[in-house]
C-alpha cells in the first residue's frame, strides 16, 4: 500500500512541474514575442492602418521657420496656415496599400488644390502623386519615388512629406530595441529602424528612431537622421483620441531641424468607417468641384 501510495505522489508531482515548467516556457515565449521589436513595429503599423482606412479628417495645417529661445521652440514669423480635408482609405491584399486625396479649403485664394496620393506595399512600386492647381485648372504628376537625387513631395508645401506619412513598410526594416523606460510619463520601447538594401536605395533617411507607447502601440515621438547619420526631421504625436477602438493622434508636429522650420497638423473633426466610392480617390474628385462636394456634402455629416 505504501508503494502505490509513494507512486501516485511522484506521478503526481511530476505531472505538476511538467505543467509549472509549461506555464514558465509559454510566459517566457509571450514576453519574447512582445519584446520582439518586428513584432511591436508590425502591430503599431497594422493598427495605424485600420485607424486610417476609410477616414474623412478636417485639420489646420501650419507652417514657420522657427528657433529655440529658453528651451521653448517659438516661431520666427506669422505661420502660415490652411485648412485641408483629407479622405484616405487603405487596400489590398493585406490592406498594405493606401489611397488618400486631400483639398485646400482655405485661405481662399489656395482654395480648391488638391494633392492625390497612392502608396504601393509592391516594393517596385514608388509612391505616385498628383497635385492639382485650381487658378490653372491643370492636373501635375509629381516626381514619385524618394532617394538621394530626388526630393520627396510635400503636402501643400509643409514639411510633412509622403514619405514620412507612409505606412505599411515594415518588412523594408531590421529594427532593434535601444532601450525602454518612461516618456511622457507613458512606458515605452525606442526602436531604432535601419532601411534594408531594397528601402535604403529610396529613401533618403539612413535610419528612424521610435518612441512606442507599450500599452497602446502608438507612436509618440519619432527622429529621422539623413545619410550621413545627422539629424534631420523630429516628429511629435500628442493628444491621442479613443475613437471607435482605434487611437487618433489630434495634434502632429513635425521639425525640419536642416531647414529650420516646423509644420503643425492639428486634427479638428473626424469621421471614421465611412462609405468610399472608390471612383472619389481619383483625379476627376481634384477637378469635378461638383463631383466632390455631392460626396463630400453626404461624408460630412458623420464627423466626431
């Protein structure tokens, strides 16, 4: 009797420390998973994406030259501001690729140019853009793609470009974490991301550095280094927004530390999961004012 009884207390011991030791393997491979940097960088790019697709915004974009007196970044001249609307969907195979368009509405005398814009996750494929010129009333495809010989285009003359807003390029990247800690009083991960020879040929960045929220996977600083590893653009996202599941950052600024000046987006109305024509996110929507504003007239309406 007491051999059976010493030998169930082993089979039954082991059986626990087979599952303790199972429980440790799996938490330590989640905490692997979580600290993988592809892995952070993938679901940060998948949930900015679900936030972006089918979205109609109204912003106030400003831009100045500025300077840094006291610790505090001032501008050195009376901004120059417009208000855009934007409507950008993303689509694909693996919702990789993106469509936006976005209309001046003011001042009145820009009103009405507008900027279409396609983004392509085919690594062949460079981002194409057209702007168009109301006072003209002329369509012009601008020179696509990015690189050292190329200037990548800027929204309606800021210092935001489509490069530094496009999204769904995480496989073009080897990442590392440089470290975690607290910023913003958020915890975060600093991920340093260093173009592969397929992104390295198009861009004009030699790596980016992230600042990543740890709980919602958003980001809420980001530094861009030239070729040469100098410093050339900071980005900074505030004031993020729960909106339907998916956080909107409401106010971004981006620095040109070369050029000396800044560019503001500050997000003032937003609708989300809207109904696209997919015939809107073409050119007849930068030169059919008629076309676009019954469109428009019927998104409006769902703005938060």
């Amino acid at each position: 009797m007491r051999i059976v009884t010493m030998r169930v207390v082993i089979v039954r011991t082991v059986s626990m420390l087979a599952l303790v030791v199972g429980l440790l393997l799996s938490v330590s491979a989640q905490a692997g998973a979580t600290d993988d940097p592809q892995t952070i960088m993938d679901r940060v790019d998948l949930l900015q994406r679900e936030a972006s697709d089918s979205t109609l915004t109204q912003s106030g974009l400003s831009s100045c030259s500025f300077a840094i007196k006291a610790k505090k970044v001032t501008c050195t001249e009376t901004p120059r501001t417009r208000s855009v609307e934007s409507l950008s969907r993303q689509l694909g195979a693996n919702k990789k690729d993106s469509q936006s368009i976005s209309i001046l509405l003011a001042p009145a005398s820009e009103r009405g140019i507008g900027m279409l814009t396609y983004s392509y996750d085919d690594e062949t494929r460079d981002i194409e853009s057209w702007l168009y010129l109301s006072a003209l009333g002329k369509v012009k495809r601008m020179a696509s793609g990015t690189g050292e010989d190329r200037e990548p285009v800027s929204l309606f003359g800021s210092e935001f470009t489509t490069e530094d807003m496009e999204n769904g390029k995480t496989d073009e990247y080897n990442y590392e974490i440089l470290q975690a800690g607290q910023y913003g009083g958020q915890e975060v991960w600093v991920i340093e991301a260093t173009p592969k020879p397929v992104r390295y040929k198009k861009t004009n960045y030699s790596k980016w550095r992230y600042w990543i929220d740890q709980t919602r996977y958003v980001m809420l600083k980001a530094q861009a280094y030239d070729k040469r590893g100098t410093l050339h653009k900071r980005l900074m996202f505030k004031h993020y927004q729960e909106i339907k599941g998916h956080w909107h950052a409401r106010d971004i600024t981006v620095y040109n530390l070369k050029k000396q000046r800044l560019s503001t987006m500050k997000l003032e109305k937003l609708a989300v999961d809207i109904e696209l024509d997919p015939e809107f996110l073409t050119q007849r929507t930068l030169t059919d004012f008629a076309f676009r504003e019954q469109h428009l007239q019927t998104l409006r309406q769902f703005f938060q």
